[in-house]
C-alpha cells in the first residue's frame, strides 16, 4: 500500500503535480515509513521496471483526475472558478504481483495517518510536504518580478495573445492560469508534473479547447530544456542512488529549515533560519522532548549534543532549566566540520502549587500512581493521620516513611503547598544538626565517598553545611582530596565508581577504586573518625558490600563508620542512547535495594534508604540524562571583599588525581567577570536535602539538637 500526494492547481483544464515523498506500507513494515517513490521502486525492481511502475501510477492517478474533473466541470458550468486555488489530494494505491497499481481510495485532504501510530513522525511529514507546496505555489517576489510576462523563447513553441503564431483568443482567467503554470514549470521542487504530460498528450480529446494544448506545450518545452531526472520520461541508464545520497555533497548552506518537537514547543522568537538561540517553557509534567531538526541542505548533517549524537533523540527535561545543542556539520571532510550551532533553553516549570492561606488537610504519599513501584500499597495523596508529639529521634537512616504537604483537598494535588512538603519517617524523626555542632562533629574526621554523582551531591551538600558556603566544585569523574574543610580539621575524599565511559576490560575494578580512595586518604584511623560512604543510583549491589568488608579487614579498617546509599529512582524514561528501564524492571529494582539494605545491616552498615524517598517524587528529577540526579549546583558571585573570602577560599583546595586507566575529569568552572571575586556555589534540590541531612545525622548522632 503506497499513499501518493497530489497537487490540483486546476480542475478546467486540469492541471497537477505529484510530489517526491509518499508513504509505503509493507508486510515486512506494517507501520508505514516516509520515502522517495522513486527510491522505493527502485529497490523493489531493475531500473527499466521501476520506470514502468511510476509511469503507471501517473496514468492510473491521472485517469481518476480526469473523471473527477469531468464530473466536477459539469456541475460548475454557472459558477464561476477560482482561478489560483489549489488542493492536496491523497491517493492510496495497492501494489501486489504487477506494476501497475490500484487506486483504492482518495482522500480528499492531505492524509498522513498511514505513517505510524507516532503523531511526532506524521508531523514532520505532513510539515514537510506543506512547505513544498506553498513554496511551489507561491515563489519568492524577486522571482515573480522576473516573470510578469509569458516568455517567447525561440527555441521552443511560441505562444501568447491573439495576435500569437497560434492565433489563439485567451481570456483574462484563461491567460492567467497559462502564466501561473508557465511559473510553476520554471520552479524547482519536490513536485513533478503529472497532467498535463507530454508523454500522454496523445491521448488528449481534441474536443477540448487549445488550452490543454499550450499547457502541454509549456511542460513539454521546460522538459527538455531543464532535463531534470523527475521529469524524464525516458528509462535511467543507471540505478540513481537511494535517500542515503542525501549525506553527500559539501554543507554550503549551514542552515536548519525547521525544528520539529513533541510536544510541539513554542520558541521564543519563533523559528528563523538565521536565528540560533531559543527559549521556551514546558510544564511540570513534560519530562521528555522529542526532537528532530532539518536541515536547509540534504547534504548537510545533524547531530546533537555532540560530534557524533543523534540526529533524532529523546531528551529528558529536568526541573528549571535544560540546554540542547543542534549542530549543522559538513560531513565531506574526513573528520566532520561543524558549520552552525543552534541551542534551545528549555525551562521545565515546577509542581503548580497553591500557597496555604487558611483552612487546609494534611496529605501523604508514598509513590505516584502514574508510576507503581510497589503494586500492593497506597498511590498519589492519602489523608493523613500521623502525629508528630512523643516522637523519638530515628535509630537508623532507613525507616520506612513518607512525604507529607498540605493541601485542601488530598484529592487534588493542584491544591496543596509544595513548597512545605517534607520527609516523615514512621513512628520517629531525623534532627537536623546545627551548625556550629556539626562543625564540632566533623573535627578531626576523614570522610572518603565512592560512588557516581548522585552520591557526589551528598558529599557536596556535606562540604556546603560544614563551611557555609562551597568554594569549589567540579563534575569530577576521577579522584578528588579536599584537606582543609572546616578550617583545616576535616579531610573529604571522593572516587568516581563506576567509570563506564572506558571499555570493560579497562575499567577499574570495585575493590581497585576502593584501595586507591584508601591510598589517597590516608593515614586512616580504625575507628569512627573515619566514615566511609559508598553508593549510587543503581549500580550497587550485594557483591560489592561483601568487597567493602573484605578490603576493609585486610586494611586493618573493621571499625570505621560505613554508610550505604542504597538506589534510587533513575532510567524510568525513554532516552535515546542510554538504557530504559520497564515499570517490571524497576519494580525488581526496589526487591534488589531490599536485599541491599539487609546485607548492609548484616555488615554493621548504616543505610540512607534512598529508594524510598526518591520513589515518590521521581518526577522532580533536575538535569542529567539519566533522569536520576536530584541535586543541582548553582554557581554564584559573591560581593564580598576579597580579605573576607581568604579563610573560607583557603578552605576548599582541592587535589585531583586521574586514574592511570584514563577518566573524563571535568574541572571547575574558572569563567570569572571582570573585576569580580571568584564564584560560590550553592547545592540546591529538595530531595537530595532530605536524604544528605539523613546522612548527618547519621553521622552526629551525640550532637543531636
């Protein structure tokens, strides 16, 4: 089955066109996929045989034209016509053992719905051929310019008015439609002219008026003296190469001709070729973007993010603001040449939230309904009945909890507050530890963190409370030492685990990372003064608490603090180029972080039951493909005098080591402004709050408050 899309710009006499692209349906492809008709047949038949089909699905297309013209011209005998109007027809044909096809429907609007159940692909198509059309029918000014008058080039047949070779009387309509279509010929498109034709101008009733006959005079002239290759009508002495052509040739015009989205996206300002910077806005609950940009130039390539990226691709939209980078290349060169770039600033709103006033209910959650990790408990808001007197301080950091917020009603979360939504452990409480005792706590201790960068943004968050401030950041993907926190009297130390980027047989191993962490850390104390805290989103598991116990007694070490992040919500959505996890698969997760979770208790472990409190909230994720990161860090100047930084910046030096297998270190950004002091940051994310000021209080549990 082979939708076709044709172009009517006249009905008396008939005039039409028939485009490049139509959309095939096979057994093999049930869904249909767009292509060139001429590229299909080509791949299904010899070079002689393919001609032959597509000059019978001219002839069979142009026999239903000329029946429906016929009827319609009778009827329309007292009305007058629209000169210039035009209309897309979809004809669907059927293929089976011959050549020529079947005309089994015609729709009388363009019609794309063949294409696939993915409205983002019939979209871009449709778009595409919409465009054709309105640039074919109406070409730039400067072109009309030229062409005011009917052309009497001497190398083809005259025509004109009545004093013309042909001695033929037009009307004012009559000449302007032979002036239109004399335009539409000179005009290169994805159109190619289907009847009039000269390859079936014998067959024309001389009934009819001379007009079809100059039409067919113009088309047959422009025929010969453009000789394109869509509108021959002898056989190809070759094969022509298929759609894969299109990636050659050298990019000379570097620039996007749209920017399809689904969700459609509006850009602020609206779509411009020569425009390369854009903004726009999406709610709370559009987590994925889908993009696809086109190039003006089919020899120019697309990718995004990066030299070798996508040129279509699924992207994850984080809480605030996101960044995608379009990147027009010219791929003639041995190594890719980028020409262009264009970005799009995406800002992702947060929850909408209802600022409490008076009267309100309180409500908790333990997971979103839209997304049920664990089938047998409650989703989305509950009333909520617990009691927060007579609470004691929690024994451990994985007590089974849930979120709480006030609403007005708990059956409408577009009623509550979310800024006041909080983390309620059952039966118990997490203190949060002031400052000046967590300083006093932190005195004299080394805390090494090994993991990937979700635990990275506890550590920071750690490094932000005990200074007040973080001078320092970077997404480190080796080792960090920082030997002066908290005036000098605190060492924090970090390894990244695991290092997926290198190949497998390169990559460190658990028990290598952890040896160097050691190392680099030392001299250690075998007691709490030392704090190891390992973990991540869901690389860890069993094998490597048993590692940690193992490396731990050989290191004469057995008595140090450790405390596993266990998992957390993360790869839940369909992302392009990094692996999706099934609502069954991330069901199985949350048994795997249970068994994480005992085996760390059976190991003398405290445990940050991360799972837990990530599950609820997943939606609230911010950047990263992953969809797993619930920190953010934000880089700030300060307005201080550089005499009030010195004790604080002295504070945060950093040592860096790279691993001798290699690593992808990214330093801290050094970008300052002129006459300003150096950058702060500040860790921001919610969620990750929750479960850092967790771990310090896992951490302090004397310096309670």
């Amino acid at each position: 089955m082979v939708n076709v899309y044709v172009l009517v710009t006249s009905v008396s006499p008939l005039t039409s066109f028939l485009h490049d692209i139509s959309v095939v349906m096979t057994i093999q492809h049930p869904r249909g996929q767009p292509v060139k008709l001429r590229d299909f047949l080509l791949q299904h038949l010899d070079p002689a045989a393919s001609h032959q089909a597509l000059r019978q699905v001219k002839q069979v297309i142009s026999k239903v034209l000329q029946a429906a013209a016929a009827s319609t011209n009778k009827k329309l005998r007292t009305i007058s016509r629209c000169v210039l109007c035009f209309q897309l027809l979809t004809f669907t044909l059927l293929f089976s053992s011959s050549v020529t096809p079947v005309v089994v429907q015609v729709d009388t609007q363009l019609n794309v719905s063949g294409l696939s159940n993915d409205a983002f692909d019939q979209q871009i198509t449709k778009d595409l051929i919409l465009e054709d059309t309105l640039h074919f029918l109406l070409p730039p000014l400067s072109h009309l310019s030229s062409h005011t008058h009917l052309s009497s080039e001497r190398e083809g047949s005259q025509y004109g008015g009545c004093t013309g070779t042909l001695g033929i009387s037009l009307s004012e309509d009559e000449f302007l439609l032979l002036l239109h279509f004399q335009l539409l010929m000179k005009t290169s498109s994805a159109f190619q002219p289907l009847y009039p034709s000269v390859s079936s101008s014998s067959s024309l009733p001389r009934s009819l008026s001379d007009l079809p006959d100059l039409l067919t005079q113009i088309e047959g002239f422009y025929k010969l003296k453009t000789n394109r290759s869509c509108r021959t009508d002898e056989p190809p002495r070759q094969q022509p190469a298929l759609s894969s052509s299109q990636d050659e040739g050298l990019c000379v015009d570097p620039h996007l001709r749209q920017i399809y989205t689904d969700p459609p996206l509006i850009l602020t300002p609206p779509f411009h070729p020569l425009v390369k910077e854009y903004r726009t806005e999406v709610t709370f609950d559009t987590m994925t973007v889908r993009i696809r940009p086109e190039p003006v130039s089919s020899a120019c390539r697309i990718h995004l993010d990066e030299h070798r990226g996508p040129r279509m691709a699924n992207y994850p939209v984080g809480l605030g603001n996101s960044k995608i980078s379009i990147l027009v290349m010219d791929g003639s060169h041995p190594e890719p040449v980028i020409m262009s770039i264009y970005t799009v600033h995406v800002y992702r709103e947060s929850r909408p939230s209802l600022p409490m006033f008076g009267y309100h209910v309180m409500c908790s959650f333990v997971q979103d309904c839209s997304l049920l990790v664990q089938p047998g408990r409650p989703c989305g808001l509950q009333p909520h009945s617990g009691s927060q007197s007579q609470r004691n301080a929690c024994s451990s950091g994985h007590v089974s909890g849930r979120w709480v917020v006030p609403c007005l009603s708990c059956s409408d979360n577009r009623t509550c507050d979310w800024r006041e939504v909080s983390w309620q452990p059952d039966g118990c409480y997490h203190p949060i530890v002031d400052h000046p005792l967590l300083q006093d706590c932190m005195k004299d201790r080394k805390l090494l963190f090994i993991g990937d960068s979700t635990n990275r943004g506890m550590m920071y968050f750690l490094m932000e409370r005990v200074n007040s401030t973080l001078e320092d950041w970077g997404k480190a993907h080796d080792t960090l030492v920082y030997r002066n926190l908290n005036r000098g009297r605190t060492l924090v130390s970090y390894s990244y685990y695991p290092q997926f980027w290198l190949e497998k047989k390169q990559r460190p191993t658990f028990r290598q990372a952890l040896q160097q962490l050691l190392n680099r850390s030392q001299p250690l104390v075998n007691s709490n003064q030392t704090v190891l805290v390992v973990g991540g989103v869901q690389w860890l598991n069993t094998n490597h608490l048993r590692t940690v116990s193992e490396v731990l007694d050989s290191e004469s070490l057995s008595n140090i603090l450790v405390v596993v992040k266990s998992l957390g919500m993360g790869f839940h959505l369909p992302v392009d180029g990094i692996r999706s996890l099934s609502l069954t698969e991330i069901q199985d997760l949350y048994r795997e972080n249970d068994d994480i979770v005992t085996t760390a208790k059976h190991h003398g472990y405290e445990v940050i039951d991360t799972f837990s409190i990530t599950m609820g909230r997943y939606k609230e994720f911010l950047q990263g493909r992953c969809a797993c990161h619930f920190h953010e860090v934000e880089k700030f100047w300060s307005t201080k005098p550089s005499s009030d930084r010195t004790s604080t910046a002295n504070t945060n030096r950093t040592e860096r080591t790279v691993h001798t297998l290699g690593s992808q270190s990214t330093l801290p950004d050094t970008e300052q402004d002129a006459g300003s002091q150096p950058p702060t940051y500040r860790v921001r994310g919610p969620v990750n709050q929750v479960y850092s000021e967790i771990l310090l209080s896992r951490l302090c549990p004397s310096t309670r408050n």
